[in-house]
C-alpha cells in the first residue's frame, strides 16, 4: 500500500508569535512543519512545540540579538538584524511546499522559496501598512515622527505582491487590504486563539476589585491616552500589566501598572478586574481580548481590534462592546455600560462564552488553517 507523502509546511519569523502556536498546531493536523527563528529550541517546548519542529537560529543570529538587546534604540541596526534574518533564513531553510512568513520580516526568503515553487502565505498582524501608517501619523502626539518606518512599508508591501495568499485575523483588516485594491480571493481570514490551560472562566470579583484593566503596550496606538482621559473622567481604579511604550502612565492613586509577567499569570490580574478595556487606533486582533473573554469580563473595544469577530463567535454578543467612535467620551459610556454588565454577572464563576469557548482555541484556530491549506494546495497543484 502507498503511503502518501507528507506536504512539507517552512513557517518563518522573527520571533514568537502567533505563528509558533499555528507550527505546534499544523503538526497536530499531519503537516510536515518546521518552524525557523532565532528561538532556541528550549524555549519553543515551553509552548509545546516538538523538538522535531523547531530549526532554531540562534546559533548564528546571537552577535544580531545581543547587540539589539544592549542598544535597542539603534532602529537601523534593528532593520539590519531583521534584513540579515531573512537572508540566512532563505539559504538555511529547505526546500517545502508551503511557506508560511510573517510579513515584513521577510523578503528575499519569500523570492527564494517561490522560485523553489512553494505557495506562498504571509501572515499580517496589523491593517493593511499604507492604511496602519495614514492612522498612526495622524495621532496629533506622533506627527512629525515615522511610526511606521519607511523600510516597513517598503518590505511589506513587496511582500504583499510575492505572495499568494495573506492569512489575517479580522474582518476590518480584510476591509483595509481590500480598500487597497488587494484580491478578497487572496485572504483568508481566521481569528486567532487563545490557551485554555492558562485562561479559564474567573469568579466574579468583589467590590474592591479594579474597575478596568487593560493588557499590553501602554502606547497611542492603543489608545492609552484616551484611556487615562475616561478613567479620569469616571473616578475608577484601573490596572495596567504591560510594558510602557509612548504614553506617560498617571502618577495618580486611581491607576496601577505592572510591567510584563508570563502568559501563565495574566489570569490572576484578569481575575482582579471587573471589565477588560482596548480602545486601539488600529491592531489585526489583539490577543488579550480573547483572553479576558474567556476569563469572563464584559470587553469595551474599539472597531480596529477585532473585538468585532470574537463577538460573531458568542451566543450572546452583549458581552462585547464595540465603542461607535474612537474618543475619550465615547470610551466612557462604553466602560459605564461593561460596569453594569459586569454587576449584572451572577456569583461564581464568569462564563458568558460558554459553548463559544470550542471556536476560540488554538486548535480551532489550527484546524481552520489546515483546511485552508487542503484548499490551496488543490487549487494550486
């Protein structure tokens, strides 16, 4: 009997994110996956990924790496780590059927593999980047500086047109790729997961808990300002866990930071909290969303997270509330609305996702990029 060959699946980035958790995940679904960073492999079986999977860089990306670490202010010296990547990604990697590259990261491997006659599918966090870019520069605290480098733009929008395919996470991302006269037929959205070992359903806080909390860079592009603006305004306690990017955090009784901590403890602050805040200027799909949805809070979002698409996932979707505009007013009223339904929440543990909780998994999320793969490879074999 024939025993049918394994497709071979390359996924290349610069670092983590959600593309480790889609290896782990495509390997599970029968791919023939290797995953290529600068992570060593050590660090990629926290996160479960086999040993067989991971073809780690570090050994010849260390000298790039710890200089970045000590002068990471040095953004050409961060663009030449990010160029010198992709061309050693390009010759070390082998030859596959499918290549799965975080956009902008990644050029000439693109080139290279697609000549090799791999399909090619690049994965955008973010909106389109000429649309990301027109959004960031007109924040009046950003103008006159480049929060979208040029050679940002550049890279990724040569990367849009290598590739076949672009996999993004939300329905307002395709909409901006689609604004740009990009091919719907050439997008496919899947809304990322989340882990059910580190984020479970909570027990409704008491009384004394923070009013709001937010996760992630504290910066414009989140809308942090417009954060410290509401909060203000209403006389809540909030909470901050996450790094300090572009905006000042309050020196102010009322708001709380704490700097990063391991995925496996953000539950104890979500827990400590009563609604979950991300009012962002533009992002693909924030990730913390899905996380504090299945911690149980009621989330107030802006239109450019993605909030949108978890939403479309819930049986009962007033438990995400997606802020009409973009402003410290309209922030506000929506925190006022979570409050309530966070009061309206019955003791014991918050679940509001209930049966939603199966379709906001990394499995999930795998299983809908394997099928997607079968399709491609039919239509393009």
């Amino acid at each position: 009997m024939m025993v049918r060959k394994k497709l071979r699946i390359n996924i290349i980035s610069p670092g983590r994110f959600h593309v480790l958790d889609l290896a782990r995940e495509l390997d599970k679904n029968d791919w023939d996956v290797r995953f290529y960073s600068w992570l060593p492999t050590k660090r990629t079986k926290v996160f479960n990924l086999p040993a067989k999977c991971n073809k780690s860089l570090f050994g010849i990306l260390w000298p790039f790496i710890i200089i970045g670490k000590l002068l990471p202010k040095l953004k050409w010296f961060s663009s030449l780590q990010l160029i010198a990547q992709d061309y050693i990604t390009a010759f070390y990697m082998r030859k596959c059927d499918v290549l799965i590259a975080m956009s902008g990261a990644f050029v000439y491997s693109l080139k290279r593999a697609k000549k090799k006659g791999a399909i090619i599918v690049l994965e955008r966090g973010s909106k389109h980047i000429l649309e990301q870019k027109k959004i960031l520069e007109s924040v009046p605290a950003l103008q006159g500086k480049k929060p979208v480098p040029d050679i940002h733009v550049k890279r990724d929008l040569e990367g849009y047109n290598i590739a076949d395919y672009i996999s993004i996470a939300s329905e307002h991302v395709k909409n901006s790729f689609i604004a740009h006269n990009y091919p719907e037929s050439r997008l496919f959205v899947n809304p990322y997961g989340t882990s059910l070992s580190h984020f479970y359903p909570t027990i409704k806080p008491t009384s004394d808990a923070y009013d709001v909390i937010m996760v992630g860079g504290w910066s414009y592009r989140k809308g942090c300002d417009l954060i410290v603006k509401a909060i203000t305004k209403l006389n809540l306690r909030f909470l901050h866990v996450g790094g300090i990017v572009d905006v000042v955090f309050p020196n102010d009784c009322n708001f709380t930071h704490i700097d990063p901590v391991d995925e496996t403890l953000l539950v104890n602050y979500y827990a400590q909290s009563k609604v979950f805040v991300l009012p962002s200027r533009e992002e693909g799909l924030a990730l913390v969303q899905a996380q504090a949805l299945t911690c149980g809070l009621p989330i107030v979002c802006s239109k450019d997270t993605g909030g949108r698409d978890l939403r479309s996932f819930l049986d009962d979707k007033k438990w995400i509330i997606e802020m009409e505009e973009t402003n410290a007013d309209c922030l506000a009223s929506s925190i006022q609305l979570a409050l309530q339904l966070a009061e309206s929440q019955p003791q014991g543990n918050r679940n509001y996702a209930k049966n939603a909780l199966q379709n906001l998994t990394w499995a999930a999320y795998g299983k809908r990029y394997s099928d997607f793969l079968h399709q491609i490879i039919k239509k393009d074999y």
